[in-house]
C-alpha cells in the first residue's frame, strides 16, 4: 500500500515514477526502487534516507520491513519516512478538493486504483 500511495504521490506532483532495480544481495530477492531525481523540498525528502551516509551514495527504497531488516544498503520507506509524508499530504489534498478524487483515480495508472471501465465519478 505505501508503494501504491509513493507512485500515485510522484505520478501527480511530478509526473514521474519509481525504478525497480535489481537487489544487491541477490540471496536476499527483495524489492527494490530507485527514486526519480526531484526538485525543490522534495528532493531533500529523496536524499534524507537513500543516499548512504558514509559513501554518500544512493541506495534504493524497498517498502516491506522484513526486506529492510539487518541492512544498511537499502532504505525503508515507511509511514513515517519524509518522501511517503509528502506523498500521503499530497493525496490528502487531492482527496478534500472536490473533483480532484474524479481526477486521480481517472489519471491513475495503477493496476486496482482507476474506476472499472465504463464508471465514472458524479
């Protein structure tokens, strides 16, 4: 679900999407994401985590705790994570401003988040 709210989140304030990368660890199988490079604060909500603080280099996102457990070269991009915040304030937004529900779940291309074919939102 956090992974769902993060594609919708980037999808709409910038039209762009995660990456999903290879594991480093291929013993480990997880789910990994790059982040679109972003602009303005929330660039700074990209860098917080996914840079490592000793090489500074940029490591990927996964969304499961379990995948994250024990690691220091991914990021766990949880509830509380700055980038999933902005996400969540965001969507909200959207939510509470009338027909912005209509438009973001007709602009989702999200397998499960559009209207079944034919619906529409009155």
């Amino acid at each position: 679900m956090v992974e769902r709210v993060v594609r919708t989140g980037l999808r709409l304030a910038h039209r762009k999407d995660l990456t999903e990368v290879p594991d480093r660890r291929p013993d480990r199988g997880a789910r990994c994401f790059r982040l679109p490079e972003l602009p303005g604060a929330w660039a700074r909500a990209r860098t917080e985590g996914p840079r490592h603080p000793l090489t500074g280099r940029d490591r990927p996102g996964v969304f499961d705790e379990v995948e994250a457990r024990d690691r220091t070269d991914v990021v766990y991009l949880h509830l509380g994570h700055r980038l999933v915040q902005m996400c969540l304030r965001l969507l909200r937004a959207e939510l509470w401003s009338g027909p912005g529900i209509a438009r973001l779940l007709a602009d989702s291309q999200l397998p499960g988040w559009g209207l079944p074919s034919g619906r529409t939102l009155r």
